[in-house]
C-alpha cells in the first residue's frame, strides 16, 4: 500500500500575482494541505507507505512531523527544477496512487513519466484545467481507498488525454491540456502574458469553466476529456486579419479578455498535425521551447495522459459498503499495536 | 513597456556596464587600492538591469552594501563611482561615503547601506512623496534575503501596503545572508511567502533571466502607477563572487559545485546567447560591447586616481551630526 505525494514548492508564485488576481499558494498552506491528505490516508489506512519528494521546503516532511504513517523521502537527485517533480514520478511508478500538489505545470511534469498509476491532483497552481480543487482530507481517504484496493481504478481514474509534441530533430515533449504557439520572444517569466501574441493552439480539452487556453477553446466548442478529438485554434496576426468570432474568456484568473479567433477546428485523437516555425512554444500555460524559423513540430492527442482520480467517485462508490472489513479491521489492528 | 530592441539594447548594456565596472573593482581591491570592503554584484546584473530599464530619474531606489550595481543600472558614471570607492573629493559623495554609502539624488538613487534593513523605511517615505506629490513615478527599494529578517522590512511591508504606495519590494535572494545559508537563517524558501501577510501580492522571479525580471518589473509598476499600491518581486539569483572580494572558489560556506551549477546560468551569457538567435546582437557586436566599456571603466579609473583627495577642512560639511 504504498501512496505518493509530490508537493511542488514553485506552484502558484508566478507572475500572474501581478498581471492577474491569481491566488497565491504559500508553502505553510501547500504544507497544510498536505497534512490533512496524511490525515485522511492515516483514518483509513494505518498501513500505508508514503513516499514523498523532498521538496526544497520540506513540504511534505513537515506535514508528516506526528503522523505515525510509515515514510520515507525518495532517493533522488534534485535540481529544483520542473524536472523534479519528472524525476519524482519516476520514483513512485510502483506506487497504488500519488496525490500531487501544483498546477498544470506541475501535473505536465508528473505526467511524463508516472505511467498508469492512478493521480490525485490537487490544485495549487495558477491555470488549473488539470487539477481540481477539492478537499484534502477527501483526497486523501480517496488515496487510501485505491491503496487499499476497495475501488476500481478502471471506474474512478480513467484516462486523460495527453499532447505529445515531436520536433524535427527528433526530440519529444508532452503537455496535458494546450500546445500554444505564441510571438514571444524570450522565455521570461514563462506565462503567457499577451493575448495579441497568440498565433495557434492545439487543445486535448476545452472547458469553458476554466481559465486559459482551455477555456478560450471551451468559449467556441466544450470538448471533455471523454471526445475522442482535441481543438486546434488560430488567431489573427494582425489588426486587418479579419477575425470572424470574438470570444470572451477567462484568459487568467481574474482576467477576462475578449480573445479574436480566426479559424476553430477539431482533430482526432492520433491524428498528427504540424506546424512550421517561428515561433515561442508553451506548454499548459508557460514557455518552453523557441522554434526557428526553419523548423517545425508535430503536434498528436493521444489518449495516454495521466490517470486523473475523481475524488467524488471514488469516496462515493465504496458508500455501499463503508464497513467493508478491509477498512475496519486494519483500523482495529493498528490500535491493537 | 515593449519589449523591442532599443529595450534589449539597453538591459544587455546596464549589465555589461555592471560586470566591467564590478570586475575591475574586484581586480582594484585585491590589489589593494580601494579602502574598505567591497561587496561586488557580478552574478546578479539582471535583477538591477531588468528592473532599472523601467525607471527615469525621477523613480527613487534604495539599495544595499551591495550597491554598486544599483547605481550603475541607475546610470552612474564610472568616474565618479571609482572617485567614490578611492575617496577622492569627486566621487558621488566627495569621497566620504565610499563603497557602502554611494549615493546621488539628481539620479533618484538615495544611496546604499551598509546597514542591513536600512532601505525599506527609506523607500517608504521616498514612495510617499511621490504619491504626496501626485506623480506618475515608483520607488524600489532593493535587499536581500537577510534583510527579509529585519524588522525595517516588514514596519515598511506594513506600512507601504497600508497606504498603498507605489513601491517595489526588490528582494535579490542569493541563498546567502552574508555567509549563512538561507536555510539557517528562515525556515522559509520563498520570501515572497511573507507579501500575503501585509495585504500585497508576493511573486517569485527568475533573477537570472533578465527579460522575467523586467516583465515582473513591468507589472508590478503597472500595478504601483495605477494606486494599487506595493508588490513584493523575490529574484532568486547567485552572486559569483565572495560576501566581501572576489575570491569565489573554495570557499568554505558553499560549495564550488553549487557555484558551477549558477554559473552556467550566467544571466549575461544566457541574454547574449538569445541576441545572438533573434539577431539583435551578434557575438562579434557583443564583444565589441564589452571592449568598449571596458576602455570607459578604464578612462574612470584614470580619472578617480588622479582625482585629489577630500580636503581636512570639509571633514564636518555634508554630514547630518
């Protein structure tokens, strides 16, 4: 019954603090949060392992300090980049489930490498299309559920989709949610700031309900993650590119903008589709890749993304049978000890 | 603010300027020629440069021991500066204030401070006046992770939020308060952390990146000139060289692998490198650039040696007690 928790200490401190009205997600809360999933995990499951990224913050490992859950930091070299949390994952492909703390970025990160095991993300970024508010108590007693095998994971944590990009040279990268191609120049402070520089978008879904790229898309057309499509947009380069829809958007939290579409299209899932530089590449919501001129990249929906827990679902189909034996009786062989 | 190439063209030059100047220094002192510490910013130029490129004369700041780097990104002339670290009676503070205390109004720069905390308060009552007087203009106020600490901080966090004054927390976090880590001195890592206890936003910046610097700058401005009063921006970034001096390697406090680790992201390299791609500045340019500014530290070294030393008699004008 090993669960895993990623806890991203970078989530939620862009600088959309400023060009929006984000939230900032400081890590005494990031922390709190966390203690209340080990106290959900703890109610339900006494047995279980938690293996957990040792954050630069100790996010987790102060969130553990007087829980009597078995624990131990992951073994791994730390760069105090993204690739941590990549690295992490890796590290927690045996586990039943992992619970992650962060926004897209952070669940792109995780994604790329966790494989089939079932995610619990939690929301404490900035554009969160992926993650999902929720309480972290419920999340954790979902955790321990699926750790304890008393839900099916087919029914509660389906598959995502998942954008996988291809260069010409042969590298690849993934995003969960958009591949936006934009006029930035430089990578900067990573968010995407100015609509006017967008140039095209490649969505897995479009929620309008959102914030993002996702819900501009989600603004001409709702695609869920259960459509075997993705969205493709574009957007007008100039002020006399004629622009046929207007859309208003919730671009980013506290920030809706009138966004002018040029073309709206869908495009099936493995279904490859390129596009030729030059351009600044983002990946759900932050810059990460200048194309040349020359170059170009291909861009697949794929349904392959992460496995994403729908806490609800989960708690709400083990209602039936709450005094299951597996979860009685482990709590009483725990206080026997 | 656009980001177009005259932009670009400045930001690299305030950094090549900060480098040369802070180079030579180090070079000046070890060979004994500067009295006092010099505390030098090479490693930390796109924090100054990325916020500076916003700011006119009429925009204060405050800066720290650290404060070459601040005035040079303020527009400091190197003759004048290099008078001041020599003490000679034609630096910026006729040659009694030195490394630690250089300062000048007429560029909105109201000095460093040897005392760590110091400038906060100081960017308070600056951030005041302008919002007093009804202009247009910000005040910035520059420390360190250290000074994140100190009471002055958060008595200027309060009241600066308080009032909603146009004014920026600069936070330069280099992992070291002097010589102590970070991690033994707060058990935070993030000191943009403590803006959300004053009622401001708090954001974290790569400060070695001076493009996310100057858009961070951008924004918070933006905020500030609209009277919706103070931001906190915490650049993390890595000073090359030692507390005091130069000597970076083999130090006792950090490792050498850590420094190699920041030293890749050498913010010059990494904005030459994207200016070399976008075709703003080709590498043949850029070296030009530094040769050029070079010959212009070299000219002010010329100028503060030959410059006279303070004369006895004025050892009581322009002090305040």
């Amino acid at each position: 019954m090993d669960i895993g928790i990623i806890a991203n200490p970078a989530s939620g401190k862009d600088i959309r603090r400023l060009t929006a009205r984000a939230s900032v997600f400081d890590n005494q809360e990031k922390s709190a949060i966390v203690r209340r999933c080990v106290a959900g995990i703890e109610g339900l499951c006494p047995d279980a392992r938690i293996h957990y990224y040792p954050d630069s913050h100790q996010i987790t490992a102060a969130a553990l300090v007087g829980s009597e859950l078995s624990s131990q930091p992951i073994d791994m070299k730390k760069t105090g980049t993204s690739q941590d949390s990549t690295e992490a994952a890796r590290h927690l492909r045996h586990a039943s489930v992992v619970i992650s703390l962060g926004g897209d970025g952070t669940n792109r990160a995780i994604g790329k490498s966790l494989g089939d095991v079932p995610l619990i993300a939690l929301s404490t970024g900035t554009n969160n299309a992926f993650p999902v508010f929720c309480e972290a108590t419920s999340a954790g007693m979902a955790a321990a559920y699926i750790a304890m095998g008393c839900v099916s994971t087919d029914e509660v944590a389906p598959s995502t989709k998942a954008l996988h990009v291809t260069y010409q040279n042969g590298d690849t990268d993934f995003a969960l949610i958009d591949v936006v191609g934009t006029r930035d120049l430089f990578y900067g402070s990573r968010a995407i700031l100015d609509p006017s520089n967008y140039v095209f978008a490649v969505l897995s879904v479009a929620d309008p309900s959102k914030v993002g790229m996702t819900a501009i898309g989600g603004m001409t057309q709702v695609v869920s993650d259960e459509h075997h499509y993705g969205l493709t947009l574009s957007f007008p380069q100039d002020s006399v590119d004629s622009s046929k829809k207007v859309v208003y958007a919730a671009v980013a939290p506290g920030l809706v903008r009138p966004i002018r579409l040029k073309d709206v299209g869908q495009i099936d899932i493995d279904k490859p589709l390129q596009f030729l530089g030059a351009t600044m590449l983002a990946f759900d919501g932050e810059r990460e890749r200048v194309l040349r001129a020359d170059e170009t990249v291909t861009v697949c929906v794929r349904r392959d993304g992460p496995r994403r827990v729908d806490v609800k679902a989960c708690i709400e189909s083990v209602v039936p049978s709450t005094m299951h034996p597996c979860v009685g009786l482990k709590r009483v062989e725990r206080h026997a000890n | 603010m656009e980001l177009n190439n005259e932009v670009l063209l400045d930001i690299h030059r305030r950094m090549v300027r900060i480098r040369t100047f802070e180079t030579e220094a180090g070079k000046l002192a070890e060979a004994g020629k500067i009295p006092g510490a010099l505390h030098l910013y090479v490693g930390q130029e796109a924090v100054a440069s990325g916020i500076m490129a916003h700011l006119s004369n009429e925009d204060w700041i405050t800066s720290t021991h650290r404060g070459h780097g601040h005035l040079i990104a303020k527009g400091g002339e190197f003759g004048r500066m290099f008078a001041e670290l020599f003490g000679r009676a034609t630096g910026y503070c006729k040659g009694k204030g030195g490394s630690m205390h250089i300062s000048n109004m007429d560029l909105g720069m109201l000095g460093a401070n040897g005392i760590v905390g110091a400038g906060p308060p100081i960017a308070v009552g600056a951030a005041f006046s302008i919002k007093y007087r009804k202009t247009k203009n910000v005040a910035v106020t520059f420390f360190g992770d250290g000074a994140s600490n100190e009471g002055s901080f958060h008595e200027a966090a309060n009241m600066a939020a308080l009032y909603k004054l146009p004014l920026l927390f600069v936070c330069e976090n280099n992992g070291y308060g002097e010589y102590t880590a970070q991690a033994n001195h707060q058990a935070i890592v993030d000191v943009a952390d403590r803006a959300a206890g004053y009622g401001m936003p708090g954001v974290v910046v790569d400060g070695m990146d001076a493009v996310a610097v100057y858009e961070a700058a951008d924004a918070a401005i933006a905020r500030a000139t609209a009277g919706d009063g103070p931001s906190l921006l915490e650049c993390k970034t890595y000073r090359f060289f030692d507390h005091v001096g130069v000597r970076g390697m083999g130090l006792t406090y950090r490792t050498d692998e850590e420094l190699a680790e920041w030293q890749k992201r050498d913010p010059i390299h990494i904005f030459e490198a994207r200016l070399a791609e976008l075709g703003v500045v080709s590498k043949e340019e850029a070296v030009k650039i530094h040769e050029d500014v070079l010959t212009e530290v070299q000219a002010g070294i010329e100028f503060a040696e030959s410059s006279p030393l303070p004369d006895p008699a004025t050892l009581l004008e322009d002090v305040y007690a």
